[in-house]
C-alpha cells in the first residue's frame, strides 16, 4: 500500500452495485463494536498477512514459529491468507497457511533490485511448484513506485506464467493502472486492484460507493477477467487525508460495510491489514502504523 497524496483516478462515482450500504444513523459507539466484532466472526475472504512485531522491519528474516502463531490467530476468520514476499522468512506463510488449509495469494516483492528480484522469482516458483500458491502475484505497486519499466514487469509476469502454468498469475497495482497499461491486463489471469478510499481524500459516509466505482473501473478495464481487491482497508488512528479521517468509528463503519458489499455482491477481498505494524510509517505518517484490525500485540481492536 502506497500513499498517493491528493491524487485522483476515479473516472466515475457510480454506484453499480445494489448494496448502499448500512445505515450507522442510530448506530453508538457500543453498537458499533457488537456489529464489527458479529461481521469478523462470521468470516472474511481474504485477509493481508502482516509480518513483523515492533522492532521488525522488512530485511529480517522472521521464524516459522512467528507466522505460526499470527497464522493461527486468524486462520478462524478468513479463507484466503495474502503474502507480500517470498524470502526473509515469508516464504513460511504459505507453507503453514497450506498447512492449515488456507488458500494462499502468494506475491513476489519486485524493487530496482535486480538481484533480489532474481530470489523472490525463484522461491515463488518453488512454492509453486511445492502447491503452496493459489494465486501468484508478480510484483506490487512497481509501476506506482516507478523501480522497474513495464517491459521490465512483463518479463517477469510471464517468467512465472510460463513456469507455473496451473496457477493464475497476475500483478498487484492500483485499480486505474489496468485502465493506463492494458497489456497488463492481456498478461494476467486475475486483475489483482488495490482500493483506497482513504487515500483519495474521500469522506467515510461516501468510501463505500467510491471503493465500488475503483473496482468496477478496474472490471471495466479488465474485459470479462476476474477482478479482486488485493487491498482496501481504514485506519483506526493518526493522521488524516482530506476528508477522510483516521478513527476507530471509521474504521469499524468501514470494515463492516466492506464486508457485507463482499458477501452480497460476491466479491472477493482481501482486507488490509492483519496487525498494526509500527514500522508502516514513512511516506504514510503515523497513520501507517494503525492499519490493522489486531493490534500490534496481536489483541482485537474493538
């Protein structure tokens, strides 16, 4: 997930779905948490595995024992585990999601490195190849970050494809880049679109319909293939982007609209994120950190 400032994409507003939502009117703080906490428990599709503890950071190399333990805290919840990785330990979240007879989205973190790129490459294939992934996903947010060329990204989508050919493959980017880059879309199996109406500046009481029309351009764009949101989510503190504000009351209204729209309308979700990770700051400010619906000590939120 990337901040995107004060950008826009959004073609339309439109709502195509029937659900518009729940109505929070009456709805306390308390009443709030019941509806959430009744929203977790009844299951989720998918979910962002979070990896790291505080003092963690992306480079460590984390223990099975680790992913074991935040595995079986969420493994009740959801059908589908998503990874970012596959090296530095991540490679252990697929394995042990199968395991625990969990799907895997499993991805291949692709940077300006190319060498690093060679072992992400390499050890999705192999857990591939082990029948640990459902869903490979080649790369996250290149484009958006600009460390590699398309050409560059393509060669590694089919790379994969070709040496996993029973496995639907795609590319993780924001939901207007399969508008921008359709050989993007010729190449994947899946459009894999991530979906912020928080970064977008957009207020809590309209997120829903514009998280609907991110996806629905991304459906537009994707001419008949598959469209999953590999990211939407809210955060429950910190900073705030425009109209959209961080709170916990948000992020409960959000999650749980996000939640039924996924179960009503059969789309597929991966909710971002597992658990607060304090090391997500950066470019995202303190808000980066709170994203979860565990906190950083692996309690519920709410």
């Amino acid at each position: 997930m990337s901040y995107r400032g004060k950008h826009h994409y959004l073609k339309n507003t439109t709502n195509f779905s029937g659900f518009k939502g729940v109505d929070f009117g009456k709805s306390s703080i308390e009443d709030l948490k019941k509806q959430w906490k009744a929203t977790l428990d009844k299951g989720m599709h998918g979910i962002c595995f979070s990896m790291y503890e505080d003092g963690q950071e992306p480079g460590d190399t984390i223990t099975e024992a680790q992913v074991e333990r935040r595995i079986k805290i969420l493994k009740p919840h959801t059908k589908w585990i998503r990874s970012f990785s596959c090296i530095e330990g991540n490679e252990h979240i697929p394995r042990i999601a199968n395991k625990h007879g969990l799907k895997n989205m499993v991805g291949a973190w692709l940077s300006d490195d190319l060498e690093k790129n060679e072992l992400e490459i390499e050890a999705l294939i192999e857990l591939g190849n082990e029948g640990c992934v459902d869903i490979a996903a080649v790369g996250n947010e290149v484009l958006y970050r600009n460390d590699l060329t398309l050409a560059q990204l393509l060669a590694y989508i089919k790379r994969v494809k070709d040496a996993l050919p029973e496995v639907a493959v795609g590319y993780v980017d924001a939901y207007y880049e399969f508008s921008v880059h359709p050989e993007l879309v010729e190449i994947s199996d899946v459009i894999l679109s991530n979906c912020y109406p928080y970064w977008e500046s957009c207020h809590i009481d309209t997120s829903l319909n514009h998280m609907q029309s991110m996806f629905y351009q991304a459906t537009d764009a994707g001419k008949g293939k598959k469209v999953i949101i590999t990211e939407t989510g809210w955060p429950s503190q910190g900073g705030s982007e425009g109209g959209a504000l961080s709170s916990e009351e948000n992020a409960m209204k959000y999650f749980i609209n996000t939640q039924k729209w996924s179960e009503q309308d059969n789309v597929a979700i991966f909710y971002f994120s597992s658990f607060d990770e304090s090391w997500k700051v950066g470019d995202e400010g303190d808000v980066g950190a709170y994203w979860g619906l565990w906190d950083k000590n692996e309690a519920l939120k709410f």
